[in-house]
C-alpha cells in the first residue's frame, strides 16, 4: 500500500500546486469513522469548468484543498460495512457527496443530501462543501461507497473505453440533466448555450437523445468547429446579431424547443459586447431562445459571487428578463445534477457504442498530475481540450 | 333574441362603465366567419384579481373593451360547424382563448394558442390579447366552442352549485395549476403568498389535493380570517419578522416543499417594508421559502409594467435572488394556467362535493351588471369578497 | 434489556402459535455482522390481509416462522453504522426489506431490492421472502435502519395517533400506491374492488387525494357500511347485476377513470356466482370497469398458487380478458409496493389531521400479542375489524 | 379535378381487388356535411402488418371497404371550416380518426377518440372501426383536418425524404409508443419482439432515442440481417433455446429494461414449437423477458378473433403469465398509438437526418397501386419489404 498521495492542491487564485500529502483515512471531515467508506486508487480524473471558478478566485476554498471532483478509480481498501463492493472493482465517482439515507437521497435527489455538507443541502469533493477533500491525486476516500460508486461491469472493456467513462463522474450526466430538465426528447430542437466541455457533452447527450436541430453558440471558433463536425449547427457570439436572428436563419423560427445555459454567471455580452462581463447575459439569453411552452434548464453555475461587480449580484441577486418570458409559460430550473440519477444509463449507452462521436466532441487530452497545474492555466484561456489527469499512468494511450 | 348587450366597459383607469352594446356576431374578431363559435347567454361572470390590473391602468386596453373573462352560461345560438353542442346547454367558458388545431394546443398547452392572437402566442377575453371581446356582458361570442367548452352533465344541479361551478372558468383551475407546477401532492406543505380569490383558492385545491400544512400569507386580516376558519395556517406580513421565520414557527423548518406566488409584480414588502412597492418581492420571497428540491409556482402576472418605476421593471427584468436559490435545485414556472387542462376534473370535485369549504374560502357575493363598477373599486381597495356578476338575474338567492 | 421475545408463529395452516424466542441478533438471515441494522421494541404491528395467504397455506412458509410485516417501534439497540438513528426514536416499518444500495434501490423501487432476497427480487419481513423473521412479536431486527425507517418527529404527537401512523407500515402507502398507478387525482372517478382493510385504505387514500365518486365493491355488508358512512358508494356484490351496470346506476356512466383490485386472486364471482372462487374475477372485473384511456392498479396478489384448482394456476397462468380490453389502451400495474416512496407524505397528512376519517373507515382494533391467533381466525372469516397487535401494552386506550 | 377513385378494396379473405370508386365528399360516414374536412389525393400509402389481419379473415370488415390506413398526400379541397390549411399543402394521415373535440381528444388520447367511431371508443381510416374508407386510393376524406394532419413545412424536401416521411402515418409513431410504453430512454437495454415493419421500427426508434443493447427476436433470417446491419443484436426463434438464455448470452442477464410485443394473437411458439400458433406467446415472452421494475408494451394486436381455436381466444380472453410476472412489479400497456402524440417530433427527427439508418432498416418498396394485391400475398409470407404504393407516379426513383 502507498504511504503518501500527491494531489492537486489550491494554493491561490491562478495557482494551483502538486503536494504530498498523507494516504486518506476511512474518515469523515469531522475525523468519524466511516465504516461505509472506501479508499481509491485514481485512474483517471479531470479537470472541471467549475474547478475554473476555484482557478480565478470566483469561489472561494481553503488553502491546502486537494482540487477535483470527476473521478474515476479502483477499490483498494473497503469499511466494514461495505458489502456489495470488492477489492479491484473500478468505479465511477458521481461529484455529488451523498449518504443515500437522507430524505433527499431517498427521493433521488442525491446533488442536494441533507448530511453531507452540515452549511447547505448540496456537498461535492474538492469544491468547500462540506469539506470533502477532492480527488485530482493518486488517491481518495469516498464515503457511503456502496450508495454511491457506479461499477463498471468487466474491467478490461473500461479500460478501452476510459476516455468515455471518465465523463460519467460529472459533465456528462451533468449536462444530460440541462436537457432533461429542459424538456428535450427524439425531435427536440435545442439551443447549447456555451461549447465548454459540459456544453459539448450536452451537444452529445443531445444526439444520443434524438434531438433534431441541435444550435451550439461560443465565442471560441475551435470549439464550434468540434461541433460542426459532429453533426451540430452553430452560432459565432462575437457576430453583432441578436441570437433569436441567428437561430432563425438556422431553424426557420427565431426559437427552439428546450435551451440549455452551460454557462453561468461568468457569462459575456454577445456581438459588441461580448469582450463585456454581463452575468445575466447567459440566462436571459436561454429564456429568450425558448419558444412559448417550452423549458430552460440553467446547469452554468449561479450564486453569491464575491468577485462581481454589484452588490446585488455579490449576494446573488441577478436582472432576470422573468417579465418579459412570463407571458410564454416558462419553466426554468437550475442547480447541480444529481448524477446517480443518470449515470448507470449513460454508461450503457458508451459500452453499447452510442456515443460515438463523444471523444471527439470532447477532446479529451491525457495528462500527468505534474502537468495539471498548467493545464488549468491553458483550460482557462478558453481552450477545446478537455483534461483528464493519469496520476499513476494507467490509461492506455 | 335579444338584439342589444349589456356590457361592463373599460372607460379610463379607475373608470368601468355599463354601456348598451350591439348582440354579437359568429364572426372572429377581424371579421371572418366562425363556423366553430358560439353565443352564450352569460350566467355568471366574475371579476377577477388580473381585471384589477386593467382597472389601475398597469394593463392598458383600449377604450370601450368590454371587460370579463370568468364566464359561465348558456348556448343559445352555433355555427355550422358546431356538431357535440346544442343549444340549452349550460357551459363554462375556460378564460383562454384556444383553437384546439395548432401545435400547443394539440399538446394541451391551450394557455399558449399559437393562432387566437397574431401578437404574442397568449389570448384571453376582455384583456388585449387577440381583440377578444370580454364576458361581463348579457352575452358572449365564443369560437371554436366544440373544443373549448366545458358541458354540465346536469343543468338543475349545476344552478345549485353555480357559485362554485362558475371558479371553473379560471381562478379554481389557475390556483390548481399552480400548484402542480409546485409540485404539490398528498402530504406536502405548501405556502401560498397571497390570499386575494386566486390565492384563496389555491389553499382551497391545496385541500383538495390533500396537503397537509397549507400557509398562506397576506396583509388583510379578513382575508387571513377566511383561511384560519378553514383548515388552513396563517402569516400576517405587516409584522416585521422574515417569513422563513415565521414559517419555522408553524412548521418546525424555515420552509416549505412548494410554494406558490398569487400575488405578482404588484407586490409590497414585509414588515416594516408592507406599505412600500416592490415589484420582485414576492417572486423572491416564495423562492426563499421553498425547500432544496422543491419547485415553485408563479401565478402572479409578471410583465413589462408601463407604471413600474425603474426602466427595468417597465420592460419586464426584475432582481431576483435566482444565484441565492440556485443551489437548492429550484424549479420555477410561471405563465397563465392552460384552464382545460383542469376544469373537467374539478367540477367533478365540486360535483361531488369533494370541496364544501370552497364557498366558505371564497367568500362569493352575487351582484347585478350595474353594480359591477363599485364592486371594482371595492375589490381594488382589498375586500375579502369574490364577486360573481348575474346579469339575467338567474342565480338562485 | 429483554432477554427473551415473545412472538406469534406459523405452526401449521390454520394454526397460529405464540411461543417464546431468542432476542433478536444485529445480524443478517445467513448470519452476516449487520452493522447497519437495529433492533426494535414493537409497539404495534399489524395482521394483514396477505397474512391470511399463508394462514391459508396458500402461501407457503416454513413452520416457526415469525408472522408479521406491519410494524412500528423503537429503537432500542444501533449498529456502528447507524449514524442518523438514536435510542428511542419510534420509527415505522417498511415491509419491503430495502438494502438502499442496489440499482432498484437507487431508483427508489425498493418493493424489488435486487440484494435482501437471494431467489427472487423481492423481499418481505414475516413472508418467506428472503428468511426475514416478522414482527408479530416483542422485538425485531431491521437491516439497513438509517436508509428504510421513518422516523416520527415528535414521539408523543405519534402516540397520540398510533392507530392511524400503524398503518403507514404497509396497507396505507400500499393502498395509495395502487391509486398512483391507476393515475387517481383530484377529481377521478374511482372503482375499489373489495373492502378489506387495503380496499378500506384505497377508499381513504381515494378521499386523501380528491378523488371525485369512489365506488366500492364487495360481499360483506358491514364492511360497506363504514365505506358508506365516510362518504363512498358502495356495490354489493352479491347482487346478481353486472358491474358495470351497478357503476352506471351511480355514476351515469358504466365504468370509472381508475379502478384498483385490492382483492388477488382468492376472488369469488359475482351474484349467483359469489360463492365460487374464480381466481382471475377481481381482474377481469377491474379491466372491464376501467373506461378507455383509464389505468388499472392490481394491488391484490397473484402468483404461482400451490392451493390452485387448475395446473395453470398452480403455475401463474391466469385467463385475462386482455383481448376485449385492449381496444381501451388498457395499462395494467401489479406488485407489492415501494412503501418508502409515499410512507412520509402520508404521515405528513395524518399528523396535519388530513384524514379523520381513516380510523372510522379502518375500524381499528388494539389487542394483546395472545389474542393474535383468535384475531386470525376472526378476520379470515371476513371481519370488518382492523387488529393491530400492542405487544407491550403501550397503546393509549 | 378527378371525378373517380381508384382503390384497393377487400373482396374476401386472401383477396384484394383494384376497383374504380366516386371521387370522395366532404361527409361524414353518415352522410352529414363536413366542413371541417378535406379531400387529399394520395402521394403514399402503406400496407400495413395490420392490414393482413382483414386480409386473413381474422379481422372482418365489409366487402368493398376500401383498405389502407397509412397515408401522405395533398390537400385538393378544403370545407368551410378549415383555416389553417390550404391547397396543396403536403400533409401526413394520422391512422387514428380524430375529432380533436371530445374528453379523449382533449387530452391527447386520439387513439380513443369518443365521437368518430359510434361503437367502441376507436375509429381508423380502412379499418371498420367507424365506416371510414381507407386511403390506398387516389384520394381519401379527412374529417377535422385543421386538428389532425401534420403538414411538411417544405414540400420539396419532404418528397426527397418521402419514403421515411410516409412511415409517420401509423408505424413509425406505433413502434415510438411502444418503446414509450415500455419505458424505454437513453441507455436502455431493449427487446423487440418480431422484426416485421412495426417492429423494425421499434428497432429504428429505439436506435433514435439512445437504447444501448437493442434485441430484436424473430423466424425470419432476412428480417433479422437488416437488423443486424443496422446495430442490433438479434435472436432466431427458430432456435430451441429459451428466450430469457438467449438474451442473457447477449447480455450477460437474462431479462432487459424493457420489452415490447410488435406481434399479437397471431403468434407462434419457439424453438420446436416454431410452427403452431400460440395467442399469448408473444406478450407472455415479452412479459418474461423484462427485469423486475421494467415495463412492457403490448402493440401487437388483441382482441376477439373469430379464427382463433378455442372459444375463450374468440371471446377475447389469453391465459397470460400474470401471476408469475406480479412479484417483478410488471406494467403492461396495450392498444393502438395515438399518432399525433409523436408524428412531429419524428418527422424533425427525420428533416434533421437523425435516422439515416430508417429506409435501410425498413427496406421500402415503392409499388403502383395495381400491384397492391400481390405484394399483400407476398407480405402475408414474412416478406422482408414494406410496400409504399404510390397511386399517381410521384415518388421519385
């Protein structure tokens, strides 16, 4: 057994570090025991938009914090009341933190469990809720591990298909959840606001699904060229024309069906503007783009943001065009996945060859733990790629 | 026949007139055949909290609109193409205008008719939405009636039971959806913001439905009165004392599983704050006091409001704590209540008198067509009554 | 701590014994730790309907096997991974046993938990379905505590109303569940076949949730009487008219919205033909009541009978009237149901006073552990009683 | 304008005649005026699975009835009451006739549609459920044509596609509803049973909307090869190996999520039992086959058959394996597809080219209307083609 475990830590904004720190304990954060938990050895683990949000200082953590919370790993040590998983088996980690045992967990809603984060109902590793440490190192403990870990069925196939099954853990059921909560089905028309890697997962979930006319729109010009090649329409932000025009010339109508934001309140302004912050800009956008009856799902992250300008919108308060869509009977709905919800699903469909096009949408680009630190500084600058840290050299090139 | 109409009109804000008008036509409000509609001889016409809105001049109309879009009452004249009516029958006419051929009513969505209104895909009678004449009137021309309108299976017992039959129209079924949009169902606690007719009768469905601790706030004390006397909790908002409080005191956790806002963007503060305007108070506050998971439903009219006083208000962008409420996962619907959606299975309620406290609730008082302008200013001022027009005088006593 | 555990046991059909057995161990049927369990001091614990199946011998159980799966208790002993449980809380049972853990558990269909029964997944206290002893006795281990009890929030408020939350252990979420999967809501029309005690709680759960007319059918007089004093139709079934003529004779119209078999396959005809057992009556009788576009729930159970007059039964091979429905879009639901899916909302509306009714309507009655077997033979017979057994004699009068 | 009508009628059983009929009227069966209808003149229509039921004689129908019920055509003539339509639109035939005006209607169920078909609650084109005449024709009356056909937003590109397109009228949106029925979503694993038209759509749509492992079972080794080129597993039922041992060598268990009989009474059995009918085989295999919580759709038909040899099957009665499936908590829905619930996200599904893999799949056939009696003997032999009969010559080549 290892004796130490180099991780990811956050030491300040923009600078991001590897240390050594000690092999995890069966334990919790408040130092319990945890005969439900379970050590793991990390194959693969990758970096996050929303670990961004750590990155600049926009949310804030402890210093010393091991980053990451999409974590993919091999059981090497269980508790005493883990039953129905053995030395080996490797997992998928769903981000969320959940005890399977609260009233939310037993409703499915396991991205807002009432125990595992003691400030507000929602815990995740590697992000100061409910100090759960993350996971972008070479090993992790995870709690309420029969609940909570998806197990992949044969092992070897896995390993093939790694660079799919990495996903799992958040960004694609993530983004699987805008859709669905937007209302997307087979013949949906459907707008991705934003072609990150949660953005393009939601373009691939969305052909997975059966949508019609998917529309993606970005600033970054390789990153709407991923979705072009990959069965996508696609809408320039920085062209100086309203986005319900821009969907027009597309679909023949200025509106589609569900719109997701995979963007957030780090958004920008579109066309002139769109060198200027504008943290509503993404939400009200996603409302407009949606027709009379349909649904909006907002998975970019809101909240108090104490690097914005206003105070209003440092305590949360944003100017939603609510008014103006009222009239079209919106239905809007924000907040984390609740990835257990999707996970099992979403696996079958990459183990069945559904999904091929993922990869490809996604980029995905295996890096070493030593390189993580500038990886989030190139993520940062808007890059196609998406990362995922091989902190024992496991995946197969 | 009868070959005039008398009919209450919008003459100015604060300023409703009885005029003599011309009997209507089968004709659709830009003058071409309707084949499809019917006319009513009206029964029982309510005023509704949204005809309040007219009346104080924030929801302009045209001079001489004949106002009312809560009907009930009798076919006495069809169109050719009218084949599962007959003359005789005592209906209830759903407040949204609906074709029943386009897409969003071919999917239930009658509240989002694609073709009643060339302007936005939203109609109602008496409100500017498509030309369509309103109902607090002697008589009224309804299209497309085979589709719209909902039949009493038995005239003599619908006129005993006309007071509540005639909620049918809107309020009931508006109330109702709401609260499914929230979510509710047997066991839930809900909190209704707003005990005006529309807020009444969603504790009154909340009851139906069987919640089980159903809060409702509001300013004025009989109104509060009506819902103590009827199984229901009460916040009183002029004391100074957050609502989450308030509802931690009467429930033993500072909130709800779903809550509805029936009040709008006509809304005031709390407390201290109860006398002041703010148009985003109590969308914010029915967010604040939902619980993680829990969804919410916003039945109050929100809209572009040429009298609100910021620039952003009158083009219908409000500051809502949406990054507060992000992290509990909220759900958020607004927009008008697609009335057939509803209206069969609650008169099959009132019907068999699974709602005996509805009168009770609501408070219902029969007045005659000339007395409908007083009873506009009366109702503006806060009255506990819910006013139901006879303009035959056919009501029973 | 007791060093013994008195307990009512299946010696031989017909024949049920109270002896006296070992306190129970933290430890699973195959003899495994279970940390995760607790022991608990019975305080009610009901006779079920299904009780009477293997009292029969219909369902067969190994003789010594403890009777009972309605129970409720407290918590007197914790495993080491008990974390949200304490000494003393009184709790309600779940009859399904529930890892929480399993695909079907994460899905909340925890009726078929793939890991507590090894043959099928399917597993029950007291019923030979995975060896769990029942609870007809002093004292009961339950695995899996933190995931499957629920906890009442105020102990003395629950002693108050015992006789009402007992039934939250099966019958009520059962009954509620085959209303849920025959689509009931406010304002259906709703036919419940036989009025045992489930068919009893069908009636109120139908009343909870604002079902419109509630019809219900059945042989024995005074059990139709509590329905018809609690507002219900009643059919009885000794009556030599279809079904669908009586329902037409009520309702105006022969069939219903939803219809519910709380009866299973011990069914008799109908009329001449009520004294014949004919297994697949109860069924074809709920098909043939449920109007087009209507769902059917079959809470009453069916399966391989070994006390079957024909092979085809013994086997669970039933001769359905699928052809004639199926020009209805019949949908059909069987099996026992998820308990924990409705088992907290249904105590939330019997501590808000919800359901006044439901005592009178289940005509509860509190007996001593030693009266059990006399209750058996009572209640087989068709009693209109409910009898819920008081171990310790803790049960107010 | 044409002044006769070539058709395809029902001379007797295994014997369809081309006759020359009276161009249609704007009437009803009855002869009642029918403003609301249209005449189209036909660009395709299908012979369906089901219309070889009347072919056989198993399904009986009136000498001369003019057969078809999948049709694509032209608007030629338009009653009074039609706005939203106009000459020369190109529109698809929901196989179900529809009022768009009545309880079931309302609600979207126009499978059951209560006015057009005065006997059962169920009307088609060609079917004798209602007296309307069917549509392999040149031209066919359409009742309520404004509410039931779904017009092609660009004539042009709909005739490039037509041959997909023409699949909208019934089995493309029957097979979706099974899967539907069935539960089926993203990641599903999923059985068809029988690879004729209907269930090779099944294939297709499950293809569609995400299914991971798709199984289709059938005796014919064409059908299954088209299935096998197109991303599906396939199981030979001529094979004497139980079904749930073929599945669980595909898929590592022996059940799937979700299961749907594209099949009906005219079944068979397997392996050495391949060649003698057997009603409920089919829906007992499906109902096998799916995993406890999963669903299962009934799409085959059921009903009385008057071919059948025992008197119960005649009556409409199957001795199905409903008690061996009640502990896996089994939903069962059956009856026809209510076209319009799906046909235009399927047909944007199609515009957007997300089932290239469909006239591949489905193996078309374009044929004249004077080849219509033969390629129905040809299609009664288990034919791998599905005949598009193209009365005027249009379909391009």
């Amino acid at each position: 057994m290892a004796d130490g475990n180099r991780a990811v830590v956050f030491a300040n904004p923009q600078d991001m570090q590897v240390e050594n720190l000690d092999f995890p304990k069966l334990e919790m954060p408040d130092g319990a025991k945890a005969p439900h938990g379970v050590i793991l050895k990390i194959v693969a683990t990758n970096i996050c938009g929303s670990d961004l949000h750590i990155y600049r200082g926009s949310f804030p953590v402890p210093q010393g914090m091991v980053m990451g919370h999409e974590m993919t790993g091999q059981v090497v040590e269980l508790g005493s009341d883990v039953t129905f998983l053995k030395e080996g088996d490797l997992v998928s980690v769903p981000f969320n933190v959940a005890c399977g045992r609260c009233r939310n967990c037993r409703a499915r809603r396991t991205e807002i469990c009432e125990t595992t984060n003691p400030d507000v109902a929602c815990a995740a590793y590697g992000f100061n809720l409910g100090n759960w440490q993350g996971g972008q190192a070479e090993y992790l403990f995870v709690p309420y591990a029969d609940f909570q870990l998806l197990r992949f069925p044969d092992k070897d196939q896995a390993m093939e298909k790694i660079r799919d099954l990495a996903l799992l853990s958040d960004i694609l059921p993530t983004a699987f959840h805008g859709l669905m909560e937007a209302g997307a089905k087979p013949g949906s028309t459907v707008y991705i606001a934003g072609a990150g890697p949660v953005g393009r997962c939601g373009a691939a979930a969305a052909r997975l699904l059966g949508a019609s006319c998917i529309i993606v729109g970005d600033y970054h010009k390789d990153r709407l060229d991923l979705m072009k090649q990959n069965g996508c329409e696609t809408i320039d932000l920085n062209e100086d024309v309203p986005l319900t025009d821009q969907i027009e010339a597309i679909l023949g109508e200025p509106m589609v069906d569900c719109a997701v934001d995979y963007v957030g309140s780090e958004a920008h302004g579109i066309g002139r503007e769109a060198g200027d912050m504008d943290p509503a800009h993404a939400i009200n956008q996603v409302m407009d783009a949606t027709r009379p009856g349909g649904a909006t799902g907002i998975i970019g992250v809101y909240g108090p943001d104490p690097l914005a300008e206003s105070k209003a919108e440092q305590e949360g308060t944003f100017p939603l065009d609510f008014g103006k869509a009222w009239i079209k009977s919106p239905r809007i709905s924000g907040g984390q996945a609740p990835i257990m919800h999707y996970n099992r699903e979403l696996m079958m469909a990459i183990l069945w060859d559904r999904m091929p096009y993922l990869s490809d949408m996604l980029n995905t680009k295996i890096i070493s733990l030593d390189d993580a630190p500038d990886a989030y500084a190139t993520f940062d600058k808007g890059a196609s790629d998406k990362f995922i840290i091989d902190p024992h050299g496991l995946i197969p090139a």
